[in-house]
C-alpha cells in the first residue's frame, strides 16, 4: 500500500505550474509551496505538471528545481519528480559510474538489484527503454564493462529478466529448483547456469516456493547457506536479490533501519527507499520497520534523523502532516 497523500481537489497542472514558479522567483525559494506541490502528487500528475512547465515556460521543471534547491533537499525532490523508469534507470547510472570511477564498495550496486528484483517486470523493462535513449547504450553493456566477473553474468541476469507477473506455482519445479540451487551452494559454483537461470527467469511466486521448500528440504534458509561460503561480492549479491524477491518490504525496512542506524544517516539509502516506495508499498514498509525494530516508529526514526525541508519532504511522502 501507498503512502502518498493526494489532496481531494486536484489542481490543473498549469496551476500547479504556476505555483511553482511564484515559490521560485523572489529573492528565496518558497519550499514549502514546493513540498505541497510536488510531495502530494502521483507519477501520473507529476509527468503532466513536468509537460505542461515545460510548455508554459519554454525550460525544464528539473534544471529549474536544481538550480533553485540544494543539497539532500534537492536530491529527494528531483528524485521524485522524474518519471519512475528514468529516475531508476539514472540510479543504476550513477551506480556502475561509482563503481568504475572510484571502486566504490558493493553497495553501490545494492540498487542494480533492488529495481530487477522488486520491481514488476514491465517497470524494469521501461528503465531498460529509458537507459537506452538516456545513455545510448544498454544496462547489460554498462555493467559488462563497469563490473568484474562473475558478478557482472549475474547481474545481467537479472536486469534482462521478464518473469511472468501472475501467481502460478507449480511445487515439482519448485523442489527441482530447490536441490539445483543446494548443490550449487555446495559445490561453492554460485554463478552456475541454473542459478542464474533459476534466479532470473521463475516468476517472483514460483521463487518463492523454491525458497520455501529449500528450508524444508535442507533444514536452513537458502540466505543461510549462501552466507556459509562466505562474505564476498558474489554472496552477496545473491542474498540481496534472494532477499528482494521474497520479500520487498523487508528488504526495504531493512535498508530504513541501516540509513538511520547509529551516528550519522547514510542520506542516498534513505531518500531510495522512500522515493521509489512511497507509490507501492511503503506503508507495509512501515509495518515491517516496527517488527525489526522496537526502539521508534520508521516514521519517528526519518523525523528524528533528518531536518529542514529535507525532513518535511520526506514526511510528506510519508503521509505524516508536519
């Protein structure tokens, strides 16, 4: 479920426009006029509004909001307002650009994963579509040449899936799958042809299954038995997308629990997770958050670790009034 707020009485897009350009021009930037715009609308609205400012104004919403906000303020709300697929499709750009300018660490590619694995499969397949026309090159081929082997055949696997999208199970496929991916483990081959394929082509509800009778076959959790072979970018990767594909929400109450965890709050992480949930499932998100976590409320941990503009954005998204 959603935790995007919508007002009763929709403004047309050219008077949301215009609301936008009066809190841009003076001396400073009205943001809260451009939270109560922007943080209460849905993809749909904010693609319209993005149209009609660029027709009304002859620029682009985007370069306007850049050059009129700044710093994690900024980022959330840009974020925000592209359209779904190339705002996802620009967050695997950034990363494989990370991961081969700097060599950052394998969190960097945390996001790779997260869109081809809790995501429905003609989502991913629009980021694809608008990878190609942002970047004139496909997914697969920038992380063929951004990331090492095997992880980057894992990978590809996974962004080039189109897993069939309804719920069908059939449990003889499922501890078939089951005892490829237990001998794959125990042979320590992980980026074998049939878990790639297992893991890039069985639709999210046969997985599942396949996870489920792993457990009952093999007594642990197949994440358990990947973590035996060791800590390293492989294992890692595959926990992560077993762990999207099972369950999303979990994934993401996780990822909200380690931005805000400790001292400082890893800012990127946090605006993710509630940027691309808050449309989809950021309220089961929420629920997830108090199960794992009994010291706050995931409402009450974003309040108490981010501040300012940045904050109330976040909380509009949220649903939460401030």
């Amino acid at each position: 479920m959603a935790t995007l707020r919508l007002p009763e009485l929709i403004p047309s897009p050219t008077q949301d426009c215009e609301t936008l350009m009066k809190a841009f021009k003076g001396l400073g930037t009205e943001e809260k006029e451009i939270i109560r715009v922007l943080g209460h609308r849905n993809a749909s609205q904010r693609k319209d509004i993005r149209e009609a400012y660029q027709q009304l104004y002859n620029k682009s919403l985007i370069d306007d909001l850049r050059s009129e906000l700044s710093g994690d303020f900024m980022e959330a709300v840009i974020l925000w307002t592209y359209d779904p697929p190339e705002r996802d499709a620009r967050l695997v750009n950034k990363a494989l650009k990370s991961m081969k300018e700097v060599n950052e660490s394998i969190e960097e590619l945390q996001v790779i994963v997260e869109i081809a694995c809790a995501s429905s499969p003609h989502h991913l397949v629009d980021v694809r579509r608008a990878y190609c026309f942002l970047f004139d090159c496909s997914i697969e081929e920038d992380i063929m040449e951004s990331i090492p082997s095997p992880l980057n055949k894992v990978l590809v696997g996974l962004v080039s899936s189109y897993r069939y999208d309804k719920e069908v199970v059939d449990i003889p496929t499922a501890n078939l799958d089951a005892a490829k991916l237990h001998e794959a483990i125990q042979t320590q081959q992980l980026d074998n042809d049939d878990v790639i394929f297992i893991l890039s082509v069985r639709n999210v509800f046969q997985l599942r299954a396949s996870f489920l009778c792993y457990q009952q076959n093999y007594q642990y959790s197949i994440d358990q038995h990947i973590k035996s072979c060791g800590e390293g970018p492989l294992e890692s990767i595959l926990k992560l997308a077993i762990w999207c594909i099972d369950s999303p929400v979990k994934h993401f109450a996780e990822v909200v629990r380690a931005s805000v965890l400790g001292l400082g709050t890893n800012e990127d992480s946090l605006t993710r997770a509630i940027v691309t949930r808050a449309e989809i499932d950021l309220a089961e998100v929420r629920g997830e958050y108090e199960k794992i976590t009994t010291s706050s409320s995931l409402d009450q941990a974003v309040a108490d670790d981010t501040s300012g503009d940045y904050r109330d954005f976040l909380m509009a998204l949220l649903g939460v009034e401030v």
